[in-house]
C-alpha cells in the first residue's frame, strides 16, 4: 500500500489496515420511529455539524432542514417544503461558507437557497435552470467549487459533459473548470436500461476543499483507488493512489441496493413514467467520500469494506498516516465528517426507519 504518484506495490486486501487504526463511537442517538417531524426522518439527504457543535439535518421527504442542540434536542426547523422564498422543494444536499452561511442544494430552486450565518433566510440563488449542481463545497466566503452535468442529445445518442468548476458566489458562469469529461450512450440502451447513466452522474464522485484552498477529487470507481489534488487553476498538485483488490458485492448487497434505488426513483418520480429496475455496478467502489475531518486531516472512505472505514492522509505531505474504522456493518451508511465533528446515518437502516448519529474517537 502507498501514497503518492504512481507506484508498483502488489495489491493489497481491502480488509487489512496497514497503519494505526482508531474506532469510532456513538455517543449521540437522533431519531425516533413514530413521533412528530422534530424527532423523526423520512430521508437524510445532509447533515452538518456548525461551529457551535449543533446539528444540521437535511430531509427530503419532508422537504425540511433541521436544526438540534449539542446534547440532541430539537431548536427548530431552518427551512421546510414549499415554493416560497427560503423554503426548499427538492433537497439534494448543503455546505457551509467559512463565514457561517449555509447553502443548500435545491434541485427544484434551481441552485441554493442560502442562510445567513444565524441560519435565517438570506436569499435564493436560481441559476442554473438546466443543470443545477448536484454537490459544493465552499473554498472561501466567495467562492466555491460545484460539480454539475450538461447533456447534449440527438436522435440516436446521448452525450453527458461532468464538470467540476470553480464559480463566484452569484454568478452563472464558472470561472475555471477544474476537471472535466463526457460520457456517451445510445437512446436504444438508456432506455432499455437507465442503470449506468444513474450511476455515471447523479453521484460518480467526490469532492472537497483543504486547508490550502486545494480541492481533492476523486471519481467512484471498483478498479482504481485514486484522490487528485487540484489548485483553482485546474493543475494536478498530486495524486494519491494505493493498490487493492478489487472487491465484488455480494448478491444480498446487490439486492438490497437494487431495491433501495428502485424505490428512490420510484418515488422521486410520483410513481410515474416507465418501470425501472436499477442494476448496481457489480463491484464496490474503491474511495465513496473525501473530507477534511476534527484532526485537519483528509479523511478517504473506502467502498470496499464490510465496515465503514476511513484511510487518513497528511494533507501537507500527501501521505497516509492512519485509519479509522465504525464497526457497524451495513452497505447504506453515509458519513458527514467535517472539521467541527462527524455524523452518520443508514439510507436504507435494518431497523426500519433512520437515526442520526453522532460520532467520536
């Protein structure tokens, strides 16, 4: 295993850690099976831990964004469905400005609906009709990164363009793509099956920014572990890779999520439109999430495990120095790991309904 450009190591077993490895804890429950909209969850979509260590909960069933104290209790909802200014119609998603504000993703607004640094209503930022940004992250109080599509159709074909670019806080335009590719299909075969287009753009990577203003990124992928180090002019300043073995899921795995997608669809589209069955990548990809984790540290998730686990590199020396594990299995966990604390949570939870966690070492 090894960190850095290139490198001919032998693979390695994506269950064996080769450096310190820490564990996270529970030390906070959110979340109740039956209750009212201050302790349930239809569907975590974000969550954030603020300076002051409070809870931000995004939901999408609800079309809510919520907000809880240090020791758990409900303070009160920030935002909730509606077409109205500052109230959300299709949440996808939020960040966090240096200065406090809070953006969320609205697919359906077109752009964010941002809070102020008091988490009151501030404005709407609608400006992309056609391809608003499916995930950000801010670089500083006026600029942020944003990863969007743009699809370009004929008769017979289907040219999807994936961008990561930087753009100026209230601007439509980028002012420097970052990183950039397309991918092609047929008609015939979106059609047939919607599958892979599902895959290769509602959520094919991750991004986020250092303490350099440096922005990482790193496409989901079950042959190839690799995180690239950009700066804001589009410039590779490293890549860290490592050699694993590719890991197959297991059919419950395939299953599960099969029918976790199918449903979403299901019902992000009203029950409409034509019958779907979602067909998972048969392999689990090699780095799910980047964040810059309590320790100032990049912390790197990979796909590969039973259990979630994280590789933590040094961000100045782009080497790996340790790794933290959650030992609790399940294939639809989702972490929130930022500089003020970590969360977690189960998109499709054993128990039936989800729960928000809070974590520590």
């Amino acid at each position: 295993m090894m960190a850095g450009c290139g490198g001919s190591a032998d693979p390695v077993s994506a269950d064996i850690p080769t450096m310190p490895v820490d564990t996270l804890h529970v030390d906070l429950v959110i979340g109740e099976e039956l209750g009212d909209s201050t302790s349930t969850f239809g569907s975590i979509v974000g969550a954030l831990t603020d300076s002051e260590g409070r809870m931000i909960v995004q939901d999408q069933v609800e079309g809510a964004v919520k907000l809880y104290a240090p020791d758990g209790e409900y303070i009160r909802h920030i935002a909730r469905r509606g077409s109205g200014p500052g109230e959300l119609g299709l949440p996808w998603g939020m960040f966090a400005f240096p200065d406090g504000r809070l953006a969320v993703l609205d697919l359906m607004k077109q752009g964010f609906v941002v809070f102020d640094d008091s988490l009151e209503y501030l404005e709407e930022m609608g400006l992309w009709p056609q391809n608003p940004p499916f995930q950000a992250a801010a670089v500083s109080d006026s600029q942020f990164v944003a990863y969007k599509i743009g699809q370009d159709a004929s008769e017979s074909r289907i040219t999807v363009t994936r961008t990561v670019a930087l753009y100026t806080y209230g601007r439509e335009e980028w002012d420097q793509v970052l990183w950039q590719d397309s991918i092609e299909t047929t008609m015939s075969d979106l059609m047939r099956d919607p599958s892979v287009l599902i895959i290769d753009t509602l959520d094919p990577l991750s991004i986020c920014v250092g303490p350099s203003s440096t922005v990482f990124l790193s496409l989901k992928d079950g042959e190839t572990y690799s995180i690239t180090e950009l700066d804001l002019a589009g410039r590779a300043v490293r890549e860290l890779t490592m050699d694993l073995v590719p890991v197959e899921k297991s059919r419950e795995e395939i299953m599960a999520e099969s029918t976790y997608v199918t449903n979403y669809v299901a019902r992000m589209s009203g029950g409409g439109g034509m019958p779907f069955e979602f067909n998972p990548d048969p392999y689990k990809d090699m780095v799910t999430d980047l964040a810059f984790g309590p320790d100032g540290n990049l912390w790197a998730r990979r796909g590969t495990t039973t259990t979630p686990f994280f590789d933590i590199f040094d961000p100045e020396m782009g080497e790996l120095i340790r790794h933290v594990v959650f030992p609790s299995e399940g294939w639809s966990w989702q972490f929130a790991v930022t500089e003020n604390g970590i969360l977690a949570w189960e998109e499709d939870p054993e128990l039936g309904y989800q729960q928000l966690y809070r974590l520590s070492l």
